[in-house]
C-alpha cells in the first residue's frame, strides 16, 4: 500500500469515527443538555454588549407603563433560531441576564394532562420543538431568576409573563394556575388586581416593581387562571398582533393613538425559522411589547438590542405618550340683552311675540 492510498484510508476513517461520535452525542446526550450548550455561546453575546441599570421608580410625573417600551422575548426556551430544535428551561437563566422582561411560553397538555412548553404547528399538527417542558420547572426557573438581583440586573421592574394556551382543558388550565400560585406567590399582584378588575396599563409603573403580571387570552374564562390573570388581549387595554398585521396596518393613525393609552404587544409570524424582523416600525407606531427571539442574534436583534441596552423599559418619545389635556378659559355669560328666546314687542296699534 503507497503512501496516498494509506492516507485515504485514514481520512475515511477519521471522517466514519467522526460521524459516529457525533451520532453518539446526540444520541445519548439528554436533549436538555444540547440545548443548553446551543444556548451558552449565543447568550454570552449579550453580556458582553449590555449594559443594563434598573428603571427605578419614576416620580414626576407618573409615569404609566403603557408609556414604556418592553424588552420583550418569543419562543423563550429556544437556544438558537431553527425552528425545530431541542427546548429547555436552562435557557432562563442566561435569557434573564439579557434582560427581557416579558417571557411568553406555549402551553399544551401532555398523555398525563400536565401543562407543558413546547411549540407545534398548529394547521399541521407537527411539533416545531423536539420536545418538551415542565410548566412548573419553567415557573421556578423564572422565580429564581426574574427577580434575583444576582441573577437579573434589572430585577426590580415589573415583569410579564404571557401565557399562550393551545388546549381547552380546563383541568390543565386550572393546574397552571395552582403551579404559579405555588412558585411565585411572592411576586404575584395582590387581589385588586384579579380578574382584570384594573387596566394595568395606565397603572404607574411604580406600583408595579419587583411584581410579576400574568397576561393571557379569553380561552382562562370560567377557570382558575381567570383569577391569576391581571390582563387579557381578550379585552380592548390589550391588542395582540401579529408582525404582519402590526407593521401593515391600514390605519397607522389609529395604532399610534390607541398605544397612548392602551397596550399592543406584536408577535413574530412562525415561518422556516425563528430568525427575527426589523422592529423599528413597530416602535415608531408606539407598540409597546414587541416581541423578538433571544436565541437568534441576527442584525433585526442588533437593531433591538440598541433600543434596550441600557434599560429593559425605554420610556416612549412624548409625541406617542398620552396627550397632554387641554385647557380652555372659563366661558363669558351671554349679555341677557341677547338671546333667542321669545321676545314681545308692543305699539300703539298692535302687540307681536317673536
């Protein structure tokens, strides 16, 4: 055997060995794992740019938390931007350190009827993530972590969790509900709160740091989520969009002076891959929570990023904020001499009513 053809053998070898380890790897290395090593490089990119101090508790004037723009992230437990990949809640911790401060997970229903995270295609049936995860672990992974100020620079602003609920079991709605009771009563907002009963998004962000606001759709009517849910896109305070539906709207006048008052939070439209959009239109029309995927560190996130680098609330330039009320002078009686009101005339040959 000569030298080329010894050499041959050895690539060949060395490429099969090499296919094998890498099956092995992702054979028997748990799916967890992989992601969180997927996780690891892209969310220490992050670190490395950020620069981020809490908001605090503005005083004057009282600011609202409609007039503040939300760091905000999509498909939380994805480590990267393909769309079909392994899922794990040790993605929150790193995602926490970057600062988004609202979370949106996917609920579903496992064989055993305990809600899980995962992420399907809903017109096909077809499962985007590989796998899935605990609903409670994800819970205790952000109560650990959203509001540790080791773990979280920004720990003290309030915080949105968005929950998407892709089954009608009321079951498993309700054991949601018991699991966030469980692991984050501390941070949960107290009973005047419930059901709705205030529109937090006029509510002073003060009153609502270091708290955790539950926000979901109308499919939590009738169960025990109702009550743990402080808003609803079921409701006019909250408009849920998509990317599409937001930055082609037919009527950009109407979004900018709903945003005034009321809360738009913008959803990426699920395509071939998780890989984010420009948001700058969305934030030029005064959309508050635009959501974006972490995992994918693309020029849209750059773009995102440099809107949020110092803090995860950027209060929204005055002219998308609420308008100023105006002001006009007290009115001047009418001089009594003139009115429209019947008036008699009288002569020597005739008295008229005009």
């Amino acid at each position: 055997m000569d030298w080329y053809q010894y050499s041959g053998t050895v690539l060949a070898a060395a490429i099969v060995l090499g296919l094998i380890g890498y099956a092995l790897y992702h054979l028997l290395t748990p799916s967890d794992i992989q992601a969180s090593v997927a996780a690891e490089s892209t969310f220490n990119a992050y670190q490395t740019v950020m620069k981020l101090a809490p908001l605090g508790c503005p005083t004057t004037p009282s600011y609202r938390l409609c007039d503040y723009y939300m760091a905000s992230s999509a498909y939380s437990l994805f480590p990267g931007s393909k769309i079909y990949d392994y899922i794990t809640d040790s993605v929150i911790p790193p995602l926490m350190k970057s600062g988004p401060r609202l979370v949106e997970l996917d609920i579903y229903t496992d064989v055993s009827d305990n809600p899980v995270v995962g992420l399907k295609n809903q017109t096909l049936g077809t499962d985007y993530a590989y796998n899935t995860v605990s609903f409670e672990a994800c819970c205790v992974a952000l109560a650990n972590n959203a509001f540790n100020s080791v773990s979280c620079p920004v720990s003290s602003d309030p915080f949105v969790l968005s929950l998407v609920f892709h089954t009608d079991k009321t079951n498993v709605i309700d054991a949601c509900a018991q699991i966030l009771k469980d692991t984050c009563h501390t941070y949960l907002l107290d009973s005047s709160y419930s059901y709705q009963r205030k529109n937090l998004a006029i509510e002073p962000v003060c009153n609502l740091q270091s708290k955790l606001i539950v926000v979901s759709g109308p499919e939590t009517k009738g169960t025990l989520m109702d009550e743990v849910v402080n808003m609803s896109w079921g409701t006019s305070t909250l408009r849920r969009l998509t990317y599409k539906q937001a930055s082609q709207t037919q009527d950009s006048d109407e979004l900018i002076n709903n945003n005034r008052n009321n809360i738009t939070m913008v959803v990426p439209d699920i395509g071939s891959d998780l890989v984010n959009v420009n948001p700058q239109i969305l934030l030029t029309y005064g959309c508050q929570w635009n959501l974006m995927n972490y995992g994918s560190v693309d020029s849209a996130m750059e773009v995102y990023i440099g809107e949020f680098q110092e803090n995860s609330l950027v209060l929204k330039p005055e002219a998308l904020r609420a308008l100023a009320v105006k002001k006009y002078a007290q009115p001047v009686l009418p001089d009594p001499a003139v009115s429209f009101q019947p008036m008699q005339k009288t002569s020597p040959i005739y008295t008229i009513t005009v």
